[in-house]
C-alpha cells in the first residue's frame, strides 16, 4: 500500500511530520496552486503501515492518519513496480 | 467499512483553520463509532454553535445542529422519544461550559444515555478569540487582554461530581487514546463525557506563545499526566505542577441510566 | 373538566407522544396531566431543566417522527423564543400551548392576560411566519389542541395555542369525540432533496433514523439542507419560502365564528374577551351587531373582514393594549376601535354595551 496525501484537503499544518515514528513526511518547501505548503514523503517504504498493513490485515500505526485534521492522509492500492532495496535503520 | 466511510465526502475539506484540532477528535469519534459496528441509520450526531459543532455537517449521517449551548437538550429529546438511536453530541467549552452548562449538568445528572465529546479549544474560536470558561488563568484572549483574571472550569470533575457514568480527557496528541476513550464513552451505559484538549492556533495559539501548531501539540504532549500516575504521585505526597493536564478515564461506573436502548 | 386538562386531553387523542415541559402557572396542569397519562399511552413526559431545554427537547424529539409538545406561559415562552426560530427554519412540527398571563416579566402569574399574541408572531429573530390558534372555551382547548397537531405536521412549522389563563383554568362540560381528525406529516420521498419543496412549499419529512442521512442545520441552508450561509439568493429563497407556505394558505386554514354577517358594528375577538362579547349579544336586543370569533389568530386572515360588507366599526376588544387591533387596522378602511384591558379581569359585558351605545 502507498500513502499519499490528497493536495485538495492538505492545508499544510505539519502535524504529520511531528507525530510519526518513522519520520517519513518532512515540511514542505514548495506552495501548490492553492497555496498550500503540502508535506513532502521522505522514503515512505520505512513505515511500516505502508509496507504490512495488507499483510497483516489491520492499521498498524495510522497516527499520521488519524491526527490529520483534514482526512488528507490515506493508502492506496500500489501498481506492480520495480523492486527497491531497502536499508533498514536501527 | 473504516472511519473515513462516515464523512460526507462533498462536505471536505472543512471550514476549520490551518492545523486545529477538531478534525483530528473528528477522526477519533468516527473512528471509534466504526468500531462499534454501529449503522449510519441509527446513529445521530447533535451539536450546538461554534467550531466543534459545525462537525455534524461533515458527517453521513442524521444530524441536527441547534442553537448555541442547547445541543444537549436537544439530544435529550432526540434519545427520549427514539431509544434505538445512538445519539452523540458535538461540543466546544464555550458551548458546553458556558451558555450550556444547566443542561449539561442536568444531563449528568440525568444520566441519560448519550456520548458527549467536548473540543475544548480553552477559547471562542468562531467569534475571533474570546476568553472561555476554560480559558486558563493568565491567558490572552481577545476580552482578556492582560490575561484572564478568573479561574478555568475542570469540566471532567464538573461531570464526575454531577453524576456522569463515564469521563475521559485527552488532547488531540493523544489520537489512540482518545479513540479508546470515546469507544469506552460509546459502549458505557448512561452518560458518557469525554473532554478533548484541542489547539486552536488561529486565535489561542498565537497569542499564548504557541505561534506554531506543533508547538501547542507539544505542549500537550510535555504537560499531559495519566491519572494513574497523578494518583500514585500524590500518595508519595509529591506535588503535582498546576499546568499538567491530567489525562485518562477518570470516572467509570454504573449508576441507573435514563434512555437506555430496551 | 378544567381548560389545561382538556388541553392535554386533546393532545393525547391527537397522538402526542412527547411531552418536555417546565412547571410554570397558569400552565403546570397541561404538564402534571401528561406526566400522568403519557407513559400510560407509551410515550414520553420528561421535565427539563428550564424553558430553553424544554422546547429544544420537544424539537429533538419531533425529528424523530412522534407528535410532540410543550406547555408554558409568559416568562417561559420569552425562553423559548430562539429555539422557536431554530424550529422554524429546519421547519420541525411542534405545539406550544401559551397559557398567557400578565406581563411583562414576572407581572401577574395568576391572572389572565392575551400579552403575548405579537410576542408568538414576531418573537423570535429575522422573517418568518407561523400559525397560532386562540380557543375560548374547554371544548375548543381540546378540538383547537388537536388540530394545532395536523397544522403543524401539514406546514411543518411551530403551531401554538394562545390561551389565556380564565380559559385554562376554567371548568366546563366537555364532549370528547370518538376519533379527531388526524393529518399525518408528509414524508420525503427516497432520493428528493430534503429541503426541496414541491407546489405546496413544504418539503417532506425526513424523519432520524430511517436512512435519510439528512443535516439539519439552523444556518442558512440550501435544498440538501447544507449550510450556505453567505448566499444572497439562498437565503431570500428559503426564508421567502418560509413565510409563503404559511402565508399563502392563511385563507384555507382560516377559522372563525361569524354572527350576523349583515351588521353594521362588529365586534372581533379571541379566546377569554370573546365570552364577554357573547354575553353583550345575547343581552341586546339590536340586530345590528355582528360577531367575528378567531379561532386561527395568526396568519390574520383579512378576508374574513369582509365578510361583513355592511360593518361600519368594528370593536375590538382584548386582554392587552390593542394588539391585533393594530393588525386588524392595517387591513381596513373601516373604524377599528380597540377595547384594551390590562390587569387580569375580563371586560365586563355591560361596559362593552355601553360603549356599543356611544358608538351606534
């Protein structure tokens, strides 16, 4: 599964980048057409929710999701795509 | 079906600022509602005027959106007459504290069935800032200029003290928690009261030294003490600072409750 | 029977099945009645907290689909007044009873006053219209309670019965019918709007809990019932509306008591004056004088002035400083002469013959 962050809610409050644990989304540096300084992804593939939550059948963490307080934040169904080597951070 | 089946959809994204709290206990209550399992026809969001009670209009179900303070009255007549309904009430402290304080304590007292979840924002958003009840002391505010001179409600002892069967606070930090608490409010019998600490920084937030949203999440999250833990402090007879919020469920029990579904 | 219980009586053969109320004299025998009969009938009494929390429970519980109502009087109904409002712009079905005593203010609880009939026209904030019914007799709180139940389902609008409190508290003989006429409320067809009126400018009913997913909102709202509070044409469209599905059918729903429709001096009344009226016209010998008795004071009907082609005066008298003889005066070229009465004590029959001598 793949987050994204839906640019017609987002209004750029940033809590997502204070609340995860992986610390994938940071502060944005670009405005989009509405204005809005929308968070950028920082190497999604290290959360865990995106990774296992088909897996396990149930939200693992969600955090991002749930204090966002514009319902900006989901998961979609990824396409078939190239495999990418993942470094592990302890 | 997750909580995000529960939004009216053409609705978003909402009125609220940049950053406030309201659509993240937004996200906890519909979150908890769908754990229940509960249907969208049976359920019925109620709220009264001001920025929390806008949230039924975001929702995809029967709502009613009433005049300021009253909400809980209303939802008294809606549970009275329809038991089968799940009723919730969206509220602010403004709305709750204030103008709606008679009925809220009479509804503890009462003890009818209904979830009442408070977006305490400790200020008046809508109407640019105005002091609260639960506006701290100390605190600026548009009608507080140099700091409000009078004590803040504690809305959960308010509730406990009025016979509530069930109280909870958190903050919007505390999404997890809060999700859990609410789903505890919604499963509980009675009266069910759940207090949610939310940043407002348009007009609380900056003029009380939070001049970003993260900095009042922050806040929240440094000052935020499980009951427990307050409890087993005061035992060891330390002090507990006046500035910690004291989360957690603070009041569960079962007295007779009016309105219960037969 | 006494008045206030006829009141409750009615409502209960009409199908009220929610009962908020307050206890306030001259009205606490409606509540006492219904706290006694309506859990025997498996509805809901339930005494709030104050006026305010009475007439939003009674709203909440309209929304639900049953009849519901709420008894009060003077300082109680000046309460009520914003959430009078709400009900009337999410256009929810409900019944106030107004016991009306002297006011202002506290003023005179025991005693009878009609201070109140511009208060329940124009009480609450901003444009609107609602329907209010003034019975005169036991029997008619009984028929008039009933009724104001299919008026307010029909239109879906606040209905109230303006008592007074000689009328409530009076006793009299009092004939319950078997049945009383019932109009059901309309209800929204699956997939319409839910604030999207047809010909008749009320919109069906889209009563919690059966799926309609509606909002029910007090702001300014359009046809989905979503708050659009900045439009312009919005909200001259739906308060226009408002006022035009009450307004529009003023004429068919207009009841009254007509006497001698040929007379040249008419007298128009409601509720408690009215038996002062009668007792002048089964005292006088003059065929001369007519009688105009409104059952259904508000939306004033002003056809019904015309029903009198002859009348060159009409007398008006009322409980209060000449409150709808002023709405009476707008409508007619004719002399209106209003017979103000203040401090509880009915018009005496005798000066109202006299003053019909100084008249005509």
């Amino acid at each position: 599964m793949r987050l994204v962050i839906d640019e017609r809610r987002c209004k750029g409050c940033n809590l997502c980048t204070l609340v995860c644990p992986y610390r994938i989304f940071r502060p944005g540096t670009t405005a989009n057409r509405r204005g809005v300084i929308v968070p950028e992804l920082d190497r999604p593939e290290r959360c865990a929710n995106c990774r296992l939550q088909r897996l396990y059948g149930r939200t693992l963490c969600g955090v991002c999701q749930m204090i966002c307080p514009d319902q900006a934040i989901s998961w979609e169904e990824e396409g078939a795509c190239e495999p990418v080597k993942v470094a592990i951070e302890y | 079906m997750t909580y995000a089946d529960w939004f009216r959809e053409d609705r978003l994204p909402h009125i609220y600022c940049v950053g406030c709290g309201n659509g993240t206990v937004i996200n906890c209550t519909l979150s908890a509602v769908d754990q229940m399992g509960w249907e969208k026809e049976e359920t019925v969001f109620v709220s009264g005027i001001g920025c929390s009670s806008r949230a039924p209009g975001y929702i995809v179900t029967d709502s009613l959106h009433t005049t300021h303070g009253r909400a809980i009255a209303f939802a008294t007549g809606i549970k009275m007459a329809n038991p089968d309904l799940r009723v919730i009430v969206f509220t602010g402290d403004g709305d709750l504290a204030a103008i709606g304080g008679n009925h809220f304590i009479h509804a503890c007292r009462r003890n009818i069935d209904l979830t009442v979840v408070c977006m305490n924002n400790m200020i008046y958003g809508m109407t640019g800032g105005q002091g609260s009840p639960t506006t701290p002391p100390g605190a600026l505010s548009t009608t507080t200029p140099y700091g409000s001179g009078e004590a803040a409600f504690d809305l959960c002892g308010l509730a406990a003290a009025a016979g509530a069967n069930y109280v909870a606070r958190y903050t919007s930090y505390h999404v997890k928690e809060l999700t859990r608490a609410v789903r505890g409010g919604l499963e509980n019998p009675g009266f069910s009261f759940i207090e949610a600490l939310v940043q407002c920084p348009t007009n609380y937030g900056r003029r009380n030294k939070f001049r970003q949203v993260m900095d009042q999440i922050e806040y929240f999250k440094s000052h935020a003490l499980l009951v427990q833990k307050a409890d087993r402090m005061r035992e060891e007879g330390k002090k507990i600072p006046d500035d910690m919020i004291i989360i957690g469920i603070l009041a569960r029990r079962n007295r007779p409750a009016l309105g219960v579904r037969k | 029977m006494q008045g206030n219980t006829a009141c409750a009586e009615g409502a209960l053969a009409a199908g009220c099945r929610f009962f908020g109320g307050y206890p306030i004299t001259p009205s606490t025998e409606v509540a006492e009645h219904m706290a006694l009969k309506l859990p025997k009938t498996g509805g809901v009494f339930i005494q709030m907290e104050d006026e305010i929390a009475s007439i939003a429970a009674v709203i909440g519980a309209s929304w639900t689909g049953v009849r519901a109502m709420t008894a009060t009087s003077g300082p109680g109904f000046s309460l009520m007044m914003e959430n009078l409002g709400f009900a009337v712009i999410t256009e929810t079905p409900c019944v106030v009873v107004n016991i009306q005593r002297g006011g202002p203010s506290t003023g005179q609880p025991t005693m009878a006053a009609q201070g109140d009939m511009l208060q329940c026209r124009f009480g609450s904030h901003g444009d609107y219209s609602v329907i209010a019914l003034s019975p005169a007799s036991v029997q008619e709180m009984y028929d008039l309670t009933a009724e104001a139940f299919n008026l307010s389902d029909r239109f879906r609008v606040p209905v109230f019965v303006m008592a007074d409190e000689i009328i409530g508290h009076m006793r009299e003989k009092l004939v319950v019918p078997d049945t009383v006429p019932r109009q059901e409320r309309k209800l929204l067809k699956k997939g319409d709007l839910p604030f999207r009126a047809g010909d008749d400018l009320v919109p069906g009913f889209p009563t919690f809990g059966k799926g309609y997913s509606v909002h029910v909102t007090g702001l300014t709202h359009d046809e989905r019932g979503y708050p659009c509070a900045t439009s312009p044409s919005v909200h001259e469209d739906l308060v226009n509306r408002l006022v035009d599905k009450v307004e529009s059918a003023r004429d068919a729903i207009s009841s009254a008591d007509i006497v001698n429709p040929d007379a040249r001096v008419v007298f128009i009344s409601y509720g408690a004056p009215s038996r002062a009226v009668q007792q002048v016209l089964h005292d006088t010998s003059r065929d001369d004088i007519g009688h105009l008795r409104l059952k259904l004071v508000w939306p004033f009907a002003e056809s019904l002035l015309s029903r009198f082609p002859d009348a060159e005066t009409f007398i008006v008298p009322e409980l209060n400083l000449g409150q709808m003889a002023r709405e009476i005066q707008r409508h007619t070229d004719r002399t209106v002469i209003p017979v103000p009465k203040l401090g509880g004590a009915l018009h005496n029959p005798s000066d109202l013959a006299g003053l019909l001598e100084e008249v005509a």
